[in-house]
C-alpha cells in the first residue's frame, strides 16, 4: 500500500532495467534516496560521464533498494551490500563510490526521518564495514597522498578520479579481478583523455598496487541477491 502523501503516476525510483523489488513509498525516503543520488553526482561527476541517463536511473533504483534492506537484520545488509560492490566494482565503479553513498544516503535519511535513527543506522554501519575492508588493503594516507598526487600531474580535468583509481587497486586487493580493468577502460581511454592523463593514469595504478598492504584479506565467495 502506498504512503498516502506519494503522488501518483510512475515511481520516481522505478527502474525497468533493474528487475522488480520493493521500493520505498513514504515520500520523505524517496526524497532522501534522491537527494543522496545528487549529492553523489555532484562530487563525482564520472558517474554522469561514463553512465549517463542510465547510469542515473541504477543509482536512484540500487538507493531505494538499499532503503529497503534497513528494514533487515545487520548481517543481511552486510551480505548484499557486499554482493552489490562486487557487481558494481566488475562494471567500473569502485566499492568506494558505494561507501560514499551509503554514508550519503545515511545522511539524508536521517534528515527527513530523524525518528528512525536506529533503523537507517544500518547503512552507516555497512558503510563503515568497507572503510574498514578498504583501509586494511591500503592505508588512508597513503590513499589519499596517490590520490592527490595524480591530480596534481593530471590535472583538474574529472574530479576525484585520482580516488576512484587507488580505490578500484583495493577492491582489486579484496579480490575483485576486473575492477582496475573496467575502471581503466573508460578512464584511460586515449581516445577520450590526453596522453598526460593517462600517463598519470598509469602512475598512480603502479604506486598504489606498491603499496603496502595493511592487513591480508582473502575475497569471500560469491553472494546471492538480486539480478539487474
């Protein structure tokens, strides 16, 4: 049954693309889903390059969907939040990005529904659940100092891209084979970028897989959850 403040017509977050699952109806977590799928775009503007409308519509469905898991246990929201990185990190889109929607998300809920602090909590502790997987493959520091260094030689030409490169050498660490590849695809592409770009590209993959690795992780086996 819907909210009885949800407007009528199609749902803002349906996605045909994405397969059928339950959405969110009250209107402030729509709102909220919404707002964080903005605020992800606005500082990573990579997601509207490289994915476009499309790219928009995954965001907006995956962050009703994730709305729905906090009405699940803890370590359900861990198994398919964990599951979607995977997916995401074969498609370019380090489990960073999904870190930083989450702690989004998290955020925006809690300013439309302050009531429900404790179920939404759940999405900050999955978030928190892959900073900690993330900083044992690699030190923030470290992170962040090649993250910064490749702008500096890059250049200010896509916003924290130095980032999505270190962040995709992690996932790499965790076991996700594909994920510098598929980053590099479209982020090295001569054909889209320059070459000092993508020299500066090729630096701070080769420095990052240096780095020490903090603390050896194995990749789990693969999870179940939905198809898109």
């Amino acid at each position: 049954m819907n909210h009885p403040d949800t407007p009528p017509g199609p749902h803002p977050l349906f996605n045909a693309d994405a397969g059928q699952y339950p959405l969110p109806d009250d209107p402030r977590e729509i709102a909220a889903v919404l707002q964080a799928t903005q605020r992800c775009y606005d500082a990573h503007p990579y997601f509207m390059a490289r994915y476009g409308a499309r790219g928009l519509a995954f965001t907006n469905s995956d962050g009703g969907w994730l709305v729905g898991l906090s009405n699940t246990a803890q370590s359900h929201v861990h198994e398919q939040v964990a599951w979607l990185s995977d997916l995401l990190a074969a498609r370019g889109m380090p489990s960073w990005l999904m870190e930083l929607h989450l702690l989004l998300l998290h955020q925006a809920l809690r300013e439309r529904l302050p009531g429900e602090g404790q179920r939404f909590a759940k999405l900050r502790r999955a978030a928190t659940r892959l900073r900690q997987q993330r900083c044992a493959r690699m030190a923030q520091a470290d992170f962040d100092a090649i993250a910064a260094y490749f702008e500096a030689q890059a250049g200010p030409e896509l916003a924290n891209a130095g980032r999505l490169i270190v962040a995709a050498v992690c996932d790499e660490r965790g076991g996700r084979d594909q994920a510098v590849p598929s980053l590099l695809k479209w982020l090295a592409d001569p054909g889209r970028f320059t070459a000092r770009w993508c020299a500066a590209v090729d630096v701070a993959v080769a420095q990052a897989r240096a780095t020490p690795v903090a603390a050896p992780l194995r990749a789990g086996p693969a999870r179940p959850g939905r198809w898109r």
